[in-house]
C-alpha cells in the first residue's frame, strides 16, 4: 500500500491552525474550485495524502491561508511539499542554512528564529469576537503585552472602561478562551507569544476592516508618540516591496526585543510603520 504524503498531514494541521475546522469550511469559505481550479474531493484527496497539488495550486492554496512570506508555516507546508515530491529532504537541507543577508546581523537572525518558534494562532471564533467589540481587542492586546496575571481593576484602569464593562469582557474573553480568568483577576494564554495576523481571505474580510480599524485608534488622539524617525526617497516598484520585507521583519521583531513585565518604567507600545506615495 503506498505510503500517505508527509504534505498531506502538514496541509491538514494549518488550515486548522489558520481557523478552518475542516476541508470543507476552507474549500468553500476560499472560493472553492475558481480559487483552487480543482473539485472538493480532489482537494480533499490532498489531505487524505492521495495526491500531491500542481505547484500552481499549492500556490492557490498558500494564497487562500493568507500565510505570508515570512511566515513558518508556509516554509513548512512548502518544505513538506518538496519532501513529499522528491521522497526525500537531503536535499533541502544543503539549502537551509543560508549566510545572513548582506547587513543583517547574527542577532537578527537570533531574534527571528526565536520569534518563529514563538508563533501561536487563533481560530476564526476568537477573531469574530474581538472583531465584534473594539473593548475586547484593547482589554486582549493589553494583556498580550501584559504577561503576568493583572486585577480587574488594573485591567479597566489600562483600557479606561469602568469596572463593570471590564467585567463583562473579560467574561467574553474567557469564554471564547482568548484570555484567562478567575478570582478577579485575569491574563492572557498568548502573551510571550508571537501571535500570527489574521489572513485574508473571503472568510474574514469581513473581520479584518472592524479590526484594523480599531488598531488605527491606537495612534488616535490619545496616544503619546514617544519615537518618530521618516524620510523622504524615490522607489522603484521592485526595490520598495524589498524594502517593505525588511521593514514589516524590523516592526514584527519589536515582539522579541520588546517582552518584558510589567514595572514602573514599561508601557504597552503600538509600533506602526507605513509608506506613503506623495509625488509620481
């Protein structure tokens, strides 16, 4: 009996990671065979490990996971892709362990191999609910910056909501397990952790704008701007979305250099790093 592909148990494990609970939901909430140019039982053969996609539908696959390039979940579930094609990974070991990039520091690359054994998901329920209530996502994001356990009280003080609403969402938050809480008092199961952005997809279009939105209130009126660096330069297309990768690595590893307690001297930030086009 021929043995299953290693990319079948691999694809199975993120589209659960990345909030699917079945090939179903995400062959049908991604736009089932216009996006994926194949029927359901034949994608479902891929995670039966019967047969492995064309590269141009493992592409349509990755695109409809929203993992982007960076991500460790795309290396894998592409890694796992070639094993399974080639029947063997000795090959791509002699490709993974490449010299740092010219002006990229052993530290560096320190800090984002320790933040991609640090990566933690949330399943599309927890995303509807902070999606819902723009006071949930401030109360999830606090104690996400917040690792140790912190009082009700302390919590409302933080967000500025009165003690009772502070209540009532941390009781939402508990029961969508976004958080945990008892005794009045509350922490978050993914702080220290680098939590992956929510993909976008036909399934969650709907949920990102209501939380980006929220998340841009950050740098509203009430926020202290504490650092500011900016210039002005002109960009080929090319060399911009390479620039862009080096900067979106340079935000996300704030998460890493960024941990720490709670104490007299430390306050949750919100980093926020965007490129403008102001002339042709």
């Amino acid at each position: 009996m021929k043995k299953p592909f290693a990319f079948a148990a691999v694809l199975a494990r993120v589209r659960r990671e990345r909030g699917y609970p079945n090939p179903h939901s995400f062959y049908k909430g991604c736009g089932g065979r216009r996006a994926f140019d194949l029927s359901f039982v034949n994608y479902l053969a891929l995670e039966k490990g019967r047969s492995l996609p064309k590269p141009r539908r493992l592409e349509a696959i990755v695109g409809a996971l929203g993992l982007p390039e960076s991500s460790p979940l795309r290396r894998e579930l592409v890694r796992s892709y070639l094993v399974s094609l080639l029947g063997t990974d000795a090959l791509l070991r002699i490709l993974e362990a490449p010299p740092a990039p010219a002006g990229e520091s052993a530290s560096d690359e320190a800090s984002r191999q320790a933040q991609r054994q640090r990566a933690a998901t949330m399943d599309l329920m927890q995303w509807r609910v902070l999606a819902t209530d723009p006071d949930a996502y401030r109360v999830h994001v606090f104690l996400v910056n917040t690792p140790e356990w912190s009082s009700d009280a302390e919590i409302a003080a933080a967000v500025g909501l009165p003690a009772a609403k502070a209540r009532s969402v941390l009781k939402k938050l508990a029961a969508a397990r976004i958080v945990e809480a008892g005794g009045g008092r509350a922490r978050s199961p993914f702080a220290y952790k680098f939590l992956q952005t929510l993909p976008l997809t036909p399934a969650t279009s709907s949920l990102k704008a209501p939380i980006l939105k929220t998340r841009e209130g950050f740098a509203g009126p009430d926020a202290k701007l504490l650092k500011r660096v900016n210039v002005t330069t002109r960009f080929a297309a090319a060399n911009l979305e390479r620039y862009f990768q080096r900067l979106q690595d340079a935000v996300w590893l704030s998460g890493v250099y960024g941990d720490a307690e709670k104490t007299p001297d430390s306050d949750v930030c919100f980093v926020d790093a965007r490129i403008f086009k102001v002339f042709d």
